[in-house]
C-alpha cells in the first residue's frame, strides 16, 4: 500500500507568500523586520506585500507590529512560532514530494492543533 503525497499547506504555498515565511525564516527567532525593509528584499509593492502579509497574519504565521520611532509610524514584521512550525512542516512535505523514497528527516510534518 503505498501512502498518499503530503499535502502542500495552502497559505505558505502561494508564490509571494512562500517567499515572504522563506525570508522571515531566515531571522533568527523572536526578531523582527521593518515592513519597508522587507518590501525592499522582497521587491513587492506595499500594497501587495500587505495584503500577503494579511493572509499569513490570518492564519497566525506571522505577528505584525505597529508601532511608532520617535513621530514616524513603523510596522515590524516577524515570524510567529507557529509560522515557523508552519514553515518546517511545508519544507518537509516538499522533499518528501520531491523524494518519496528518502525517510522523513527530524523536520517530520507534526499535526497541528
């Protein structure tokens, strides 16, 4: 009996949003990034990048700050845990579609609660 492909989750898999968690990814736990840096890394107009963002910040992948630096406003943006989690479990899934006879490393597709 052979099992089924593991599923893609649906909100990191679409392209702008993928590489949104994949940048977020990159900053160490806890740390955040200035909304316009990035937009600048990402090369999405402000608009775009945010209504991505809402879709990940929906569903609980990444915490969104709003804050101010001295008069000017400024929106932070970092990876939550559970976006992490989120991100691991997706990146595992796709090398497991990419190589189905390789097993499951320690980054294992954990359920979700």
């Amino acid at each position: 009996m052979t099992t089924p492909p593991p599923e893609l989750d649906p909100v990191i898999h679409a392209q702008a949003r993928l590489r949104v968690v994949a940048t977020l990814a990159t900053l160490p736990p806890g740390d955040q990034i200035a909304f316009p840096r990035l937009q600048d890394i990402l090369q999405m107009t402000p608009g775009n990048l945010s209504v991505h963002l809402r879709k990940l910040e929906d569903a609980g992948y990444v915490d969104v700050t709003k804050t101010h630096h001295g008069r000017t406003p400024a929106t932070l943006v970092a990876l939550s845990r559970r976006g992490r989690l989120a991100f691991e479990e997706y990146t595992a899934a796709v090398r497991a579609l990419l190589d189905p006879t390789e097993p499951p490393g320690p980054a294992e597709p954990k359920e979700r609660k």
